[in-house]
C-alpha cells in the first residue's frame, strides 16, 4: 500500500534538490541545483537563492512575493502554482522539486513566458457601459447584493494559472479559437455589473461557434 509523501516540518533546514526548465525559445533543459532550505521559505525563496548563490542569469518573474500580483507562474513538479504561495513544507521532502514555465504561452527565458496574448484578448472584450447616473448628482443607486453577486469575479489576479490549467490552451494552443477561462470570468465580472449595459453574450456565442 502506498503511503503519502512525507514533507518538511516547519523547523528543520534541509538541503533539498530542484531540477529548474533553462533556456528560451529555441530550447532548453533542467538544470539542477540543490538548495538549503530553512523553514519558512516557499518555492520563489528557493529561486531567488540559486539566483543569489549559482545561477545569476536565471530569469524569472515575481513582483509581490505575497499571491496579489499574479507574477511569478510557474509549474511546479507539472502543477501550475504560484512560487511565492507554495511552501517548501508542502512538497514532498524527499524528492527533486521540478520547475518550469507555464506551458499555454511562449518561453521567453528559463521560467518567463510571454503572456501579452491575455492582453490581447482582454482588449478585444466591450469594456463597462455604464448607464445614466440614476440621481441628479450624477451618481448611481446600488444594492449590496449586487456587489457581493460580482465580488467574487473581480478577485481575479490575472496569474494566468487557470488558462494554463485550460487543455484548449495549453494541450491544443488553439489561442485563435478560445479565449480561455479568465476571460470567461471576466466578461461574467462585467456582465454582472448591476450598472452595465453592454451585451456580450453574442461575442461569447460568436466563440464558441467558431470551436466547433
Ligand atoms: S510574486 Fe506576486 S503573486 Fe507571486
């Protein structure tokens, strides 16, 4: 009976062993490094250290090291996830920790991809229609409800990982056929909007016929 991997507990410092994707476009192949891991770090602590110490030319993404800014995507042993929001302590201890670019989109260099194609898209989706303010001051009357039905929408932080997930995209790259499920979620985001007039259901339909 297989039992499930151990990890690291929270206060041993360990040298553990990654195997990081190098090269760009025209190819490339994992390089390994072996790191000492101190309790605390996550995955991006572990790539800022070999930068620091062995690789001073591994290019990678981050901005806030704290999951807002949507970065630093990568995969990690084959499993789209952001480096900063995964701990060390969460992977098994005992193996080689592999990670790569994200596969939907172009390699730039070793773990940075291209991902302007979201732009793109996004600009190719009706932005917000508001109707006519509702009150003389020029303002508009909301309900609550109607905020918390599109919150959950807009917490979007555009990491990239989900088109990343989407086999369309990433197995088939049939980027001129599908925009993904981040746009999906962000028309659903303005479609919900209780100010919005726009209709954007024809553009989607006009998507999915194109699919078949
Ligand atoms: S560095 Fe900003 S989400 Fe990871």
């Amino acid at each position: 009976m297989s039992s499930a991997p151990q990890t690291t507990t929270t206060n041993e410092t360990r040298m553990m062993n990654f195997r990081v994707w190098r090269g760009d476009a025209n190819g490339g192949a994992f390089v390994e490094y072996s790191v000492e891991v101190t309790p605390g770090m996550v995955v991006l602590d572990c790539i800022h250290k070999i930068q620091a110490e062995q690789a001073q030319d591994l290019a990678c993404r981050w901005n806030c090291k704290a999951g807002k800014c949507g970065s630093c995507s990568a995969e990690i042993n084959g499993k789209p996830s952001l480096m900063c929001m995964t701990r060390m302590d969460t992977l098994p201890k005992d193996e080689t920790v592999m990670v790569e670019p994200m596969q939907a989109f172009p390699i730039l260099r070793d773990l940075v991809t291209d991902v302007s194609w979201n732009y793109e898209v996004k600009k190719k989706i009706k932005p917000f229609k508001p109707r006519a303010p509702d009150n003389a001051d020029g303002t508009w009357t909301t309900y609550q409800v109607d905020v918390e039905r599109a919150q959950e929408f807009r917490k979007c932080i555009e990491c990239f990982l989900c088109q990343d997930v989407c086999h369309v995209l990433r197995d088939h790259h049939k980027h001129d056929e599908f925009i993904g499920p981040r746009f999906l979620v962000f028309t659903a985001a303005l479609e919900m909007n209780p100010l919005d007039t726009e209709d954007r259901i024809a553009d989607l339909k006009a998507i999915i016929e194109k699919m078949k």
